[in-house]
C-alpha cells in the first residue's frame, strides 16, 4: 500500500511499512523511513507506484482550467476528493484526485487553504483584487526587464529622468527602477556609477562625486534664491589709512585687509581690517537664514561653494578702488615695534589693493627678507608687518604655522578636457610656515584673540575654539586655546566665509555700538549654532580632502607615466611626491619611515578614489632628520 503526504509544504509518497492505526511507518520515495500521523495522510492507493503518482498527477492537472475549476465548485468548504468526484461525475482514480489536488494547491488566490486537503473558493471581490495584484506584478516585471535591457545597451530609460541621484546615493529598494538598476548592474558587472557613466547620465567621474555632496548637503541645490541685496552703511566715518589685502589669486571673499601708517610722533599704527557684512545683514532676515543654512564656505579644487549669493559678497568684499565698511582692530606701536595701546572702530576703509600670492611671493620671502630683495610695492608696509608678526610669535612662543608641513595648491583647468572628462589639474607644493603665511596668521591671531577677549569682558557670549589636552573644541564662553598660547580665540576675521565669524561679528559690532546683543547670555540659538557649524565644517572639510585626492589621481592619470616616486611614511603607506595621495602598496617589503621609493602604478579607480602600485626600488634612505619628521 502507498500513501500521498504532505510534509514541510510539500507533497509526498511513499511505501507503508507499519499501520498502527494512529500512525504509518513509511518509506519514502527516496529510501528514508520516517514516522507519520494518519492526520497527514491525503490518500490511500495501490496503484500507480509511489515513485510513478505525483508525475503523471502534475502532468494531468496542467489541463485542469482554474478559472472553470473556481466557478464550478460551491461556496462552502470543501475537500479536493469530493471535489475531485463532482467535477469527473465518477470516483475519480488516484492520479485525478491527485490532480485535482495540486491544481487547488497551486492557485491560492483563487482557493484558500482551510486545512490538510480543504480549501473554499475565494470571494469573488477578493478574487478580483488578487488577480489585479498579479497584472500589476507581471506589468512592473515586464517594466524592470525593459529598463534593465536598457541599460544593458548602455541607454538610459526614460523613467530614470531626474532620478539619478536618489538612484545613486539613497536608493528605494522598493521601486522599479532600483531593482531594474540592481539587476543591470549583477548582469553587466559593472557598479551603479558606472553603468551610469556607460549611459551618459554622468558626464565624468568629477560629476559622481560632486553630485553625492550636493544630494547629501545641498538637496535643493547650490543655487541661492532670489534675494535683496543690502546697502552698506555709508554714515560711517572714513579711515584715514591705505588698506590692502593678501590672498590667493582665485579669493573672491576678501575678508581682511592691512594698513600701516606713521606716526607723528615716532611709531606706526597698524590696522586689521576686517570686512563687516554684519552692518548690512539682519539677524533673522532671508540673507541669515541662507547662511545659517550653508555655515560656510565649501572648498575643492577648481569650484567652491560661497555661503553668500555672489552679489552679497561683491556689496561687502574688501575690494581695491573702494571704499568699504569694516571693522577695525588699530595697534599702536612704538618705534621698537612693542604695542602701545589697541582699540577698535566701525568705519569704511579705502582698499588700495588686493595683492595676490603668486605675485608677492617671488619678492617676499625668507631669502629676500634677509638679503634686500628689489623693491615692490607695499615692501616697506610688508616688511614691517612682518617684522611685527614675528616679535608676537615668539611672545606667544607659539609658532603660527606648523613650518615643517607642506600644504598643497590645486588649479583646475576646466577649459582642458581629459580622456576622464572636463577639467585638468596642477598641484603646486607649498611648505607651510613661509613669510606670508606667518604674517596674515599672526595678525588674525591677534584680532580673534583681542576681540574675544573683549566680548568675554563686556558679558556678551560669543563662539570660541577652544584647545587643551590636545583636543579642539566649539564653545561660547571664552577659554584658552593651547595650541596658539592665548587666553581665548573667537573666529572673527571671516564673516563672509563662516558663519561663526559673523555671529561673533554682530556680537562685536553690539559691543562697539553699546546696544543689545543679537544672541544674549545663555542663548539656545547659539549653541544651535555651534553644533550645527562643527558637524557641517567637519564634512565640509572631509569633502575638500576627497575631492583633493579625486584630482591627485586625475594628475597622475593625465602625465600618462606609471612610473611615480614616494616617502615612505609607516609600514606600506606612502604618500606620493608632490601632492597629497597618501595609499596603501600591497606587497611593498619593509621600509624605514622616510625612505624614498619608486612605485609603478598598475591601476586607479576614479569612484572608489584608490591607486593600486608596485613597488619598484629604493631612491634613497632616510637622513636623521626626515626620519624623525616622518
């Protein structure tokens, strides 16, 4: 005697061994023994042969209509051999009712499963709903085939329009064109980016990483909104100085300016200038709130991102030929340069000059600072303010600058087109610590720490970055900062760039004018400031850092030379010469921190942003020094 079962979901046969009336021992088709309830049992037969009745079974319920099947069977409750009987008009042979059986238990949405055996038709409301669900399943898997077949081809469907960055980098698994995208990638080998470079839904790499930080920082875009510019102050006295500014070529938010000027009677006065948005913008107007939004400036190389609209930064720049609303630190020094006395102003400034890097740095510098040099416009003021800059330093016996660290330069060229798309880079080094570098540090210095400590006096909270214990910090009360050897230090020489500079700036500006302060003591709206500028200049910075390593491999892939040299830092990373890729070399054997080596490089990865090299030979040894620096 044989027997159909139903185990783990599944229908089975086998071979009875034992009857014990409450349970069978059974052979399965498949040799394994096993112990049955009889309430499992769904037949009983003698013929076919247990391997031979769920073959010939499916095979005849492949002719059973499920649409006939459900119209014809009663509302009530049923089992499949009764069933099975009704609709042959006979008792049914072991393979029908076994047909009937599977063909009942294949179409759940037209048969609900009451138990072992038993099933009820369907509602025909529910029936409807059901099969309207399976349209809907066959259409959307029709629409995933077509758009995956798509992209395959390297085409982008229509449906993707508009939604290639969610695509990208914050996919809905839950939608079509997800898993449609998914599957191209599994069929292609390929990952999304770049499928989608393949399709042209990207124009390069630069496009993959640039548009991950907007959707994740500026989900509207970098665009500013229609905005009304305001009017700078001209009710302010005018400065009797000549104002100038030292910044790269490519700075367009002049910040600070110098002036220095004689004494009458022996000395100069020495002004910090420092461009005052804060006279123009509105605590709580459409302007703040844009840049309360940004918190700063986004730099990268080749672009960046202003926390003001254009026209905003043009009204308060400190720009040469004008004359411009700032506020001003004086230090009055007598002639062996010690400081006399300081005070600070509201007033416009005549800017003379916007002196750029590139072209000072050829004739000031530590060389022409000690043996004469040519003469240059502004030497006498440069000179001398580099004179002052180095008797605070040493009084603060702290250096302003880390001189051993080489910071880097990146122009991008974006008239050039490369084989990986618009844009050309240069990477320029430039060791920290030099003349220039000192002079602007060291000022800022005193102006950030001097205003700060004037905000701490008068009782007006302001934002200050705090170091001790070798950790850096945000705070709004005044504390001393290790690192730099002051009392306190408020960010205050940006105001156009970073939005703490200005929030301290209308603080000072408050204290100047003996008014109400715009953030009074124990303000929550200034500790929502400082926690939401920390977290975003943080990712701000990460971002300028991915996007440097981005165009450092983008300059190694346009020399076209695998050949490059490195410094050895720590086991097997190395940081290539002249720029500032630091990587892993696989393989590379065991080096002293410092020695210099020549590496081949065997592959770069624009999206993932990684170099993969050989290690060829050691250049050189380390000296003593290098060693100890490394």
């Amino acid at each position: 005697m044989f027997v159909l079962f139903e185990e783990s979901g599944a229908f089975k046969c086998g071979t009875v061994l034992v009857d014990n009336d409450a349970s069978l021992q059974v052979e399965n088709t498949h040799g394994k023994r096993l112990k049955l309830k009889r309430s499992h049992v769904m037949l009983q037969f003698d013929s076919p042969a247990a391997g031979e009745l769920l073959p010939r079974a499916e095979a005849e319920s492949e002719s059973l209509d499920i649409d006939f099947l459900w119209e014809v069977c009663g509302d009530d409750e049923f089992g499949f051999a009764e069933f099975a009987a009704e609709y042959f008009g006979h008792t049914p042979s072991t393979v029908e009712a076994t047909a009937v059986l599977l063909r009942l238990h294949s179409a759940p949405i037209y048969f609900h499963r009451k138990g072992r055996g038993r099933f009820r038709k369907a509602p025909p409301d529910i029936l409807q709903a059901a099969l309207a669900g399976l349209e809907k399943k066959r259409q959307q898997a029709e629409a995933i085939d077509r758009m995956r077949d798509e992209l395959l081809a390297h085409r982008l469907p229509a449906e993707f329009e508009g939604m290639v960055p969610q695509l990208l980098y914050r996919p809905d698994r839950n939608r079509l064109e997800t898993k449609a995208l998914e599957a191209a990638c599994v069929d292609s080998g390929l990952s999304a980016a770049n499928l989608m470079l393949a399709c042209g839904a990207l124009q390069s790499s630069y496009d993959f990483h640039y548009g991950r930080f907007l959707f994740d920082f500026f989900p509207d875009g970098e665009a500013f909104p229609e905005v009304t510019v305001p009017t700078p102050p001209d009710d302010l006295p005018i400065a009797p100085v000549r104002a100038f500014s030292i910044d790269d070529a490519t700075t367009t938010e002049i910040d600070d300016a110098f002036s220095v000027t004689p004494r009458a009677g022996g000395g100069w006065t020495v002004g910090i200038h420092i461009a005052a948005p804060g006279l123009g913008l509105e605590r709580g107007s459409a302007l703040d709130a844009i840049a309360r939004q940004r918190l700063s400036t986004v730099y990268m190389p080749g672009n960046k991102i202003t926390m003001l609209p254009d026209s905003v930064v043009e009204a308060f720049t400190l720009q040469a030929g004008r004359t411009c609303p700032a506020v001003s630190l004086y230090l009055e020094l007598n002639a062996d340069l010690s400081v006399a006395q300081q005070y600070s102003r509201l007033e416009r400034i005549p800017v003379e000059a916007n002196l750029r890097h590139h072209d000072l740095e050829p004739v000031f510098n530590e060389h022409t600072l000690v043996n004469g040099g040519p003469d240059y416009p502004w030497k006498q003021e440069l000179t001398l303010l580099w004179e002052l800059a180095t008797i605070m330093e040493a009084g603060r016996g702290k250096p302003a600058t880390n001189q051993t660290q080489t910071d880097y330069s990146f122009y991008v060229d974006w008239d050039v087109t490369t084989a990986d798309g618009p844009g050309a880079a240069s990477i320029t080094p430039r060791l920290r610590g030099a003349p220039l570098d000192k002079l602007v540090a060291e000022l800022m210095i005193v102006a950030n720490s001097t205003w700060g400590k004037r905000l701490d006096e008068a009782g007006i909270p302001g934002i200050y970055r705090v170091q001790g214990g070798g950790k850096v910090r945000m705070a709004t009360a005044a504390a001393p900062h290790e690192g730099l050897g002051v009392d306190c230090y408020a960010w205050s020489s940006s105001p156009l760039r970073r939005y703490v500079d200005l929030v301290n700036q209308w603080q000072l500006i408050s204290v100047l004018r003996e008014d109400e302060p715009v953030f009074p003591p124990k303000s929550p709206e200034l500790m929502e400031v400082v926690r939401d500028f920390d977290v975003a200049y943080s990712a701000y910075a990460e971002f300028q850092r991915h996007m440097e390593r981005y165009w450092c491999i983008r300059a190694l892939r346009w020399r076209d030379d695998a050949r490059v040299t490195a410094r050895v830092l720590r086991e097997n990373v190395v940081r290539i010469d002249d720029m500032p890729f630091v990587f892993k070399v696989g393989g590379m054997p065991l080096q002293v921190p410092g020695a210099h080596v020549a590496l081949e490089i065997k592959d770069s990865d624009l999206l993932d942003v990684d170099l993969r090299a050989r290690f060829v030979s050691v250049l050189s040894e380390p000296t003593l020094d290098e060693a100890a620096s490394e």
